[in-house]
C-alpha cells in the first residue's frame, strides 16, 4: 500500500473490503452511508456547481449538477446516479462526488426523473423503466467532454439504470463511455421489493415514509392528474406500487412493470462496455444469489464482498469509503494505459 499527496491511502483493486469486526454489521454500514453528521463540510464539487436542465429527448427534463475543473484540467467526467428516493444531494452522492472531484475529475450529479426537487419538470411520473430518457440524457452529459474518460456510476436502482446504460451501447454507441459501475445495484427488483416490505418494519417505513412525500409533491405539482389519496393509507411498497402502476403507467401489473429492468442470468452476454458491480453477501434487500447467477463475460467484473450492507463498504467506518478507493483505483488504471 502507498498514500497519495492528500494522505489518503491508495488500494491495490484487488483488495477485499475488511472492515474491523464492530463495523460489520449490515444495518450500520447501510443506515450511516445516509446520515447528514457524515455529510462534507467544505466541499469544491459542490461550491463550483452549475445547476442544468438536461434535454431527455422527448420534451423530457432532467435536473443536474455539473462541478467542473477550470481549463483544460479535468481528466474525465463521472455521472453519479442515485438510488431510489435519494437525491443528487444525498450524503453518499456528495461524499463521492468530492473524493474524485479532490482527485481532478469533473463531477455531474444527475437526478431521475420526480427525485431531487424536480417533481415540476414532467408531467409523467417516475418508474424504473424510464431507461430511454436515461440514456438521452447521458448522452447529452458526455457533450461536455466529448474528448475525455466518461465513467458512469450508479448505487442502487441508480446501479441498474447505470449497468442498463451499458447495455444500451450495443443499440446507441456513446462514444466515450470507459467503463461503469454500480453499487448493490438492483437486479431483480420483484425481490427488492418484497425485501423492503418484509426484512424489518425500519426499512419498510423508511422506503414508504420517502416515497409517499414524493408522490404528495408531484400530486401538488400536477393536481388535475394525480388522485392518489388512497396510496397514503397503504402499508407497503407493494401495495402501493400496485396501485400506482396500472394507474400511471402503460404496465398492466408489477410483474410486467419489473421484468422491464430486470437484469438476471446472461443479460450482459452483449456487453461492449466494461462494467465493475460491487456488492455484499450481506445486503438486506438485494438477494446475494442472483449476483451468483449471473453469466460471466469477459467485460462483466463481478466483485462480491462478505460484508458491506447495502451501499455502504464503510471503511474506516464511518468516515471512509472502500468502494470510493476501489473505483479510483480501476480508473487510475486507465490514466495510466493511456500514458503508456
């Protein structure tokens, strides 16, 4: 192991995620990843943040934060997409947007569709099968550095758009896309789901108490359209997105509504993209096995760890990130390639 000029330690991108026995516990390392005490104090990415309005295609708009490095002395761009009712300011978001923004990367936090304080942009409501204006608007983001490393990365139902976003280049090549990953990302959100609602009653009134604050906003901001005043009586995720769903959306039912961004199996049998999925055994609502199940492809690097939760790979817990030291390290190894 070495330091780097900002003393923190650099990682060889094989080392495993090992944090101290107190630390391993999944709940900790998922709920702390998301406290406002370890949200960055000073923080560049944030200070230089220009707020844009992306072109979705469509007459779609996404809202973002772009944190640019002056001149020409950027050496890429990452796009961080965040999990399901997080925001382009949640603590992990900021958190890992600083560690490569401090380390010469440009930053652009994008928030899908009705996440963030953009519920007044669309008409139509959020769902994970919004992958086309997902993608739309990736590729206006790459427009900014039409030159440099683009890297995508994405935690969560974030992590699933992201590895979609790959899978996407077989039909429409964006040109500079190196390399993405996702973090516990969703693959079977049928499952997720049905883990939100029965692992514990936190998680549950943790997902439920976020997502029917946001469908009060978007039912303020779009009063003649949204008449959802049943789904605040209900009492799971499922519940609701069953009712929501037929009602908002093409989908008949859950099922349908899920196998859309479903990724199970050979799925990334097409890749031309490499991707890196990091993810824990121990993760309370995304199933371990079907990251096992997953076909291996010579672009598909899949790291599995023992602990982490899910998102967190808190080490040192809980102010360092593994996941963060483990990325650099991946993407260093493009600068360097491209030195040789």
């Amino acid at each position: 192991m070495s330091r780097n000029n900002t003393g923190d330690r650099e990682m060889d991108i094989t080392e495993n995620f090992n944090p101290k026995p107190w630390a391993r516990n999944p709940h900790l390392q998922t709920f702390f990843k998301s406290l406002k005490l370890l949200k960055p104090g000073k923080n560049a990415m944030v200070d230089c943040a220009q707020q844009m309005i992306i072109d979705a295609g469509n007459g779609v708009r996404l809202l973002g934060y772009y944190s640019k490095h002056t001149g020409d002395a950027s050496k890429g761009l990452l796009l961080i997409l965040h999990g399901w009712e997080g925001s382009s300011d949640s603590v992990y978001i900021l958190r890992t947007g600083k560690y490569f923004f401090d380390r010469g990367y440009d930053i652009f936090r994008l928030n899908l569709r009705d996440h963030g304080d953009s519920h007044y942009l669309n008409e139509g409501l959020f769902h994970g099968g919004l992958i086309e204006e997902t993608v739309s608007a990736t590729r206006s983001i790459t427009n900014l550095v039409r030159k440099k490393p683009f890297y995508v990365l994405g935690f969560s139902l974030g992590g699933n758009f992201a590895l979609r976003i790959a899978l996407k280049q077989t039909e429409a090549k964006i040109e500079n896309l190196t390399h993405v990953f996702g973090i516990s990302p969703v693959l079977d959100p049928h499952k997720a789901t049905i883990a939100i609602d029965r692992v514990s009653p936190f998680y549950r009134n943790y997902f439920l108490k976020k997502w029917l604050r946001s469908l009060k906003k978007k039912q303020i901001a779009f009063p003649n359209i949204y008449k959802i005043d049943a789904a605040f009586t209900m009492k799971t995720v499922m519940e609701i997105t069953d009712y929501i769903i037929p009602r908002y959306s093409h989908f008949k039912d859950h099922r349908e509504y899920f196998s859309t961004y479903t990724l199970l199996g050979d799925i990334f049998s097409t890749l031309s993209v490499p991707i890196t999925i990091i993810t824990a055994e121990d993760d309370p609502v995304i199933p371990i096995n079907d990251f096992y199940g997953l076909r291996d492809h010579d672009k598909l690097n899949l790291c599995i760890q023992r602990y982490g939760g899910h998102c967190g790979f808190l080490d040192p817990f809980p102010f360092g990130s593994w996941y963060e030291r483990k990325i650099f390290g991946i993407v260093k190894s493009y600068e360097t390639s491209s030195r040789d």
